[in-house]
C-alpha cells in the first residue's frame, strides 16, 4: 500500500489541502456471480471478519457475504461496544483472551481506526463470598495470560470517586478491573473489516436475503436468495439474532431461542467516568462516548422476541439500578433506546462448528456478548471453513456439548436452560 | 406487554415468570434416547411469528399458563391454563 492509497495522516492532510475531493467509496458494490467457493450469510461483525480472514489468513478471495439489509445495520452497529477478555471457565477463557490480542493490532492490520480504547472494565463487587468469587475469576485471568487487579473500596474510589458506596443494599466493597478491557467504535469495526475484505476481492452483496440453501444427499450446493440463486463450495451461516430461521432453511433446529437486549444513551455531558463500569447485582453496566453520552443497558427483557425494539419493564429496571450506583447521573436526559435481537444459546456460550450437512458451516450463539468477539470468531471461523478442522481457541464452541452434556459452558452456572442466561 | 391469565385477566408482564416454548410441557420418557431429551432442553424452533410460551404468574393467582402471542408484533391472541393444554 503506498503513502497515500491508504488511510494515514498525510493523506489526511492532503485532503484537507486539495478540498476533501480525493475521498473513494470504501467498497465496491458489485452484483452476485453466479457461483463462488465460499458464501457467508449476514454482513454483521462476524460475518465480515469471517471474509477478511478468510481472504487474508486462507488465501480464499472467490467469497461473498449476502446481507439481506445493509452491512453493520444489525447487532454490530446496536451494541454498547464493551470489549474485555474476563472469562472464568476453559473454552471461553482462551477463546476472548485470543480475540483480545486481534483488537490489540486490529487498528494497524485493518489500516482503519476503530478507535479501540483500553479504557479498562471494572466490575463492582458487594459481599465478602462476591470478592471471593472474583478473586477466582481474577486468578483464572491471570492464569490465561491476561490481567486482572482486584481492588479494594479505596482503589475503586480512585477510578469513579461518584458512585454510591454506602448504598444500604449494595455497599461497594471493591472491584476487579480488567485494564486491557475496554470499548470501540462498533461502526467502524464493521466497515474496517468490510474494506479489508473488499480490497482482498470479497464481493460484498447487500440488500440480497438469502431464502433458501440447497442441499443434495447430504451436501451444501448453493443458496436462494431476493437477488436469485448462487452457487457455492461451501455455505457459513452467521446471521446472529435470525439464526433460528436460517437454520431451518438446511432443516435444523439449533439450541437458541432469540431474545431482545435494550440499550440506552443519554445527552452529551462533560467527561466524568473514563473506564467501563459493571454493577452486576442491578444487572447495570455504563461507559461514557467520546461524545460525551453515557452508553449504559442492563439485561434481557425474558422472552422470546424478534421485535428490536424492548419494553417498559427493563428499561425501568436499568434506570434504577442507574440512580442506586451513580445517583449523580440522574439529571442527564436519555436520548435515546433501542433494542438488538440476541441468539441466546440454552448455556450462554457460543457455536462454531461443523453443521452435519457437509459445507454447511454453522456460527450463533453469542448471547450478548458477540461484539468483543468479532476477531476472534471470525479468524476461528475461517480456519474451520478454510481448513474444515476447529482452530484451537475455539475447538469447544462444539454443537453436540448440548446432547451429550459434556463441555457445556455455563459461565453463569445456573444451568443450560434457555430462561437463565 | 398484557398476558390474559384466564384466572386474573389481564395482567401487566411484571407479575409473569417467562419458562420458554411450549414444548417443555412434553416431557419424553426416560428412556426415549439423547435426542429426544437434546430437542426438549436445549433445541427450539425459535419462531419468528406467533409462539406458544410457557409463564408462571408467580405475583398472582400462581398459575402457568400457555401464552399464544406474536414474537415479532408483541400482539397477544390469548392464554390458557397448562393443565388444559396438557390434557
Ligand atoms: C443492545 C446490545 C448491547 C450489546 N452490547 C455488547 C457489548 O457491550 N459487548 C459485546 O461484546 N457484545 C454486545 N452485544 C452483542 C453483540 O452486538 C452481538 O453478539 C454481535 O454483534 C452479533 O454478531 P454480528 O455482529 O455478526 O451480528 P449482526 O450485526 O446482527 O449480523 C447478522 C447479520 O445477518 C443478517 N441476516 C440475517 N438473516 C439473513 C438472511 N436470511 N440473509 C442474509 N442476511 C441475513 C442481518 O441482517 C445482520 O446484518 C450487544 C448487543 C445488543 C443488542
Ligand atoms: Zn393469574
């Protein structure tokens, strides 16, 4: 790449002098061929990383990646951003300990800035037994080569001095904070990706929903979709929340039942919190924008929905738990709310696996935590599509751990049933 | 969102416990093999459209009840008691 195909400073420069005239259309927009070696479903995170990686680490440029809407426009572009490797149990632990170390360089491997902060991710703990707990949780961090300090109440009042630590039902004892935690510009890792796919010669196909997957005896041959038939070598579903449906265009019923996950934001107020902070016991996690908004959100609204949009009862919850941890930030307006349709796994931890159809490759079950694993599943991904074995950090994201019990992973270890995650 | 509980009427979603699909109401037999117990715990049809669902009004009557709604409207079509859904 020379000094000024890509993005850099000088370009920046360059265009600021000659009128911002020398800007290009990032992608191309090109219409489907009639067949290609590899398709990827859905044009979110994961699907693009997919692409890139399989362009990049494979060699496997003949790849398209159908959107039935537009690139970034699902959960990718509707999550909090919160990105942090603070997994306890193996499989996870070395699964987003890898996908920590691809955000780590993704700014210089995509040439595109995310605008990845390693802000650090506090978690607030409230009891003796919950220091205990995320002392193991700590240790097990630290065990998998990523960092953790657990912090006493003093420690905490350095990072967020404004919180509520006499609160009657929840004193805060201290905190485990994950330094090399943090969040990024969830639009911009999407079209990063989607650039650095397109460039290596991945076609990218939006407004094209795929309707069909044509399989014979056994074997994946190609898709339906709104913009007519493709054919293809292999076939990658990833469409995270429409994982259900899509399945069941190949006939199979996955163990993911899709839930809505809201989210919130408030008007732009001076900085005053410069870490991610979790408050785990109000189900209430809140971090600031460079735009000065405080993005924050809870947890499931509980039942099935396709709806993305949530309802009142846990959006009131989150404004509680807001006013018990930072009664500071009750005056600020809440500009806005939305809600993201989840692939919640019955153990709340994720899928990538072979489908049983040969070709046929199967990626779901993130729960609502996919966002910090957009590298990390996309590089796995396309080493098991590229390679049709499991690429080791996540070798026990397997699809039959849920009919033989063994190696499910339940982080939360309230079981692997579908209401509890 | 309102669930009809044919005891108490309409009642806000606060007082409900959500359980999940319907087909947990079909337990197989003990012996009926890994997958059929896989397709009862774990797999689901996950529609998008109307549903059948499974909720405990755990802040009424104490009831569960079988909720026929619409995942992708939220339009609710009516509710019965488990038990005759069972029988
Ligand atoms: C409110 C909210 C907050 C969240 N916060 C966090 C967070 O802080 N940290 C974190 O790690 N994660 C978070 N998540 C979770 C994270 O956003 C998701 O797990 C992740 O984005 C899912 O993967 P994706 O990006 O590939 O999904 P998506 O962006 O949803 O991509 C799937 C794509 O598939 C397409 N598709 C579906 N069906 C078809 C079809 N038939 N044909 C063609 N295309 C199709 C869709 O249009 C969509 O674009 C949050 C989610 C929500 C909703
Ligand atoms: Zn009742």
């Amino acid at each position: 790449m020379g000094l000024f195909s890509g993005y850099s400073g000088l370009k920046v420069i360059k265009e600021g002098l000659m009128g911002q005239k020398g800007w290009k259309p990032v992608w191309r927009n090109p219409a489907p061929k009639p067949e290609y070696d590899v398709i990827v479903i859905g044009g979110g995170g994961h699907g693009l990383s997919t692409a890139y990686y399989l362009a990049k680490e494979h060699g496997i440029t003949n790849v398209a990646v159908l959107e039935k809407g537009y690139l970034g426009g699902g959960n990718v572009g509707r999550n909090t951003t919160i990105v942090r490797a603070n997994y306890l149990l193996p499989g996870n632990s070395e699964f987003y300990s890898h996908s920590l170390k691809l955000w780590e360089g993704m700014e210089q491997d995509l040439n595109y800035n995310t605008m990845m902060s390693q802000r650090g991710v506090l978690n607030l703990f409230h009891s003796d037994g919950q220091r205990d707990a995320f002392a193991r949780r700590g240790n097990a961090m630290i065990n998998q080569g990523d960092d953790a300090i657990l912090l006493d109440r003093e420690g905490v009042r350095e990072h967020v001095p404004f919180i509520d630590f006499d609160n009657v039902r929840f004193p805060v004892y201290g905190g485990l904070l994950h330094k090399r935690g943090g969040t990024a510009r969830h639009d911009a890792v999407a079209w990063g990706y989607a650039r650095g796919a397109d460039q290596r010669g991945v076609d990218l196909i939006q407004n094209c929903e795929v309707t069909g997957i044509d399989i014979e005896a056994g074997v994946v041959k190609g898709v339906q979709t709104t913009r007519g038939a493709i054919r293809a070598k292999k076939v990658a579903i990833v469409v995270a929340g429409r994982s259900g449906q899509v399945a069941q265009m190949a006939g199979l019923r996955l163990p993911i039942e899709s839930h809505i996950l809201q989210a919130f934001v408030s008007e732009g107020v001076k900085p005053i919190l410069d870490t991610v902070v979790s408050f785990g016991m109000g189900h209430f996690y809140i971090s600031q924008s460079d735009k000065g908004g405080l993005v924050f959100g809870g947890d499931l609204d509980f039942y099935a929905s396709y709806a993305a949009r949530g309802n009142l009862p846990m959006a009131e919850h989150v404004m509680d738990a807001a006013m018990t941890l930072m009664p500071a930030i009750g005056k600020a307006k809440v500009l806005r709310s939305w809600g993201g349709i989840m692939d919640m796994s019955s153990d709340g931890s994720p899928i990538i696996d072979k489908s049983g159809i040969e070709g046929l490759y199967l990626n779901c079950g993130w729960c609502y935590g996919g966002f910090k694993a957009v590298p990390g599943s996309g590089f796995s991904y396309a080493h098991l599509i590229a390679q049709d074995r499991h690429h080791e950090p996540a070798a026990k994201f397997r699809l039959d751990r849920f009919r033989t019990g063994v190696g499910l992973m339940d982080e939360e270890g309230t079981g692997s049933q579908h209401n509890l995650h | 969102m309102r669930l009809p509980c044919p005891l108490c009427g309409d009642r806000d979603r606060r007082e409900f416990f959500y359980q999940g699909a319907a087909v947990t109401l079909d337990r197989p037999a003990r012996d009926a093999g890994d997958a059929a117990w896989n397709d009862y715990l774990h797999n689901r049809d996950n529609p998008a459209g109307e549903t059948r669902d499974l909720w405990h009004h755990e802040a009424g009557c104490g009831a569960w009840i079988v909720v026929h709604r619409n995942t992708v409207t939220h339009e609710v079509y009516g509710a019965e008691l488990a038990q005759k859904a069972k029988a």
